[in-house]
C-alpha cells in the first residue's frame, strides 16, 4: 500500500511540475534557501539568545541524525523516484537511495531543537522542514515516505541531543563558558537571567 501510494503521489506532483514549469525554479530557489540559510539562522538565534545548549544540542543531533540516516539506509533500499518512473530529475542527484530522506532529516533536527529552546521562534524551523520535505518531492529526488522517514529520524536526533545537552553537568559547564563569553551574560542583564526585563521580553515573543 505504501509504495504504491508513494508511486502515485510522486507521479502526481511531477506531472503537475511539468505542467507548471515556471513555479520549477522558484521551488529550488526557496528549497535550497532553507538549506543554507537554516543553520545562519540557527547560529544567530542562537547568539541573539545568549545559549549554548541550543547549539550543542544541534551538532550532537545532526551526528545521530546522520549515524541514523546511514544506518536506516543500510537496511531499506528503495530506488528514486526518477530512476524507478524514468523521467528526469528537475534537480540533478546521483541515481542512488532514496531512503531515507537525509536533507529533511537534518532540518528536522533544528526544527525539535529550536522549539526545544526557543518556542514559537523555533518554529521557523519547523516550516523550514516542511519545505525542504516538499521541494526534495517536487524535484523527484525523493518520496513521501522518504521525507517523512527523515523527519522522524531527524525530530529523534534533535530531541536526544536536546536532553543529552541538557545533563546537570553539562548545564553547569554551559553557564560557566557563558558567563565568560563577549557577550556576558550578566545578572539581571540577558535572557539568561529570568529575573531581567529582556528575559520577560523573549518569554512573552517566544510564549
């Protein structure tokens, strides 16, 4: 069922591309944006905030997300959609697995991470995702059930990482590098510091 489901949506959405051509680049452009963007966003949020934890969870959470991807791909080996359905990709890829879905997946990594630690702000990242899911289908690089295969991998790496990062020891590691950056996280002076008004400012935009 699910392959023929992931056969008909993928043939689907690639005869409306064709049909619709000129939305082709546009796709990529913002698909790729996403790509390159997502972890410039990433860091400066992440600066912005004044946290280390967000981005330790995020490279710990893409390293599982990519032992998880390989492993998952040793396992299942399903051909693209492309290869399978002879037709052209609308973005050039190498002809070989498409499960599961490693972009997605390590998007789905800052989308966890960032509502993990920035609520509502972090919710970029999870459009971000769903994005990146859509345009690596449009271009026929992957199916349905590949992207959703990533994201699943992705949200689990990004979660683990979150509460890895988040260990007592690390926590306390984390606050004394901070305390010590350029940007000094004061008391009563950063969004560190629950007790500062620029503290209830981010609660109140991130809540």
């Amino acid at each position: 069922m699910i392959p023929t489901f992931d056969h008909w949506s993928s043939q689907a959405l690639h005869a409306f591309a064709i049909d619709h051509a000129w939305l082709t680049p546009g796709v990529i452009v913002v698909t790729a944006a996403f790509i390159f963007l997502c972890p410039v966003a990433f860091i400066v949020v992440g600066v912005c905030t004044r946290r280390l934890r967000p981005g330790v969870a995020g490279l710990v959470g893409l390293a599982l997300t990519q032992w998880g991807c390989h492993e998952a791909g040793r396992i299942t080996y399903v051909t693209r959609p492309f290869v399978a359905m002879h037709f052209t990709p609308l973005y050039p890829h190498p002809p070989n697995n498409s499960f599961p879905s490693s972009l997605t997946a390590f998007v789905a990594v800052a989308g966890v991470v960032g509502v993990l630690a920035w609520r509502r702000r972090g919710l970029v990242f999870v459009a971000g995702t769903a994005i990146v899911a859509f345009g690596c289908m449009y271009v026929g690089v992957h199916y349905l059930s590949d992207v959703i295969a990533g994201a699943v991998i992705g949200a689990a790496g990004g979660g683990v990482a979150w509460l890895i990062a988040g260990l007592p020891p690390l926590t306390r590691a984390f606050n004394a590098v901070e305390r010590r950056l350029p940007w000094g996280r004061n008391p009563g002076n950063s969004p560190g510091d629950t007790r500062s008004p620029e503290a209830a400012r981010w609660r109140a935009a991130s809540g």
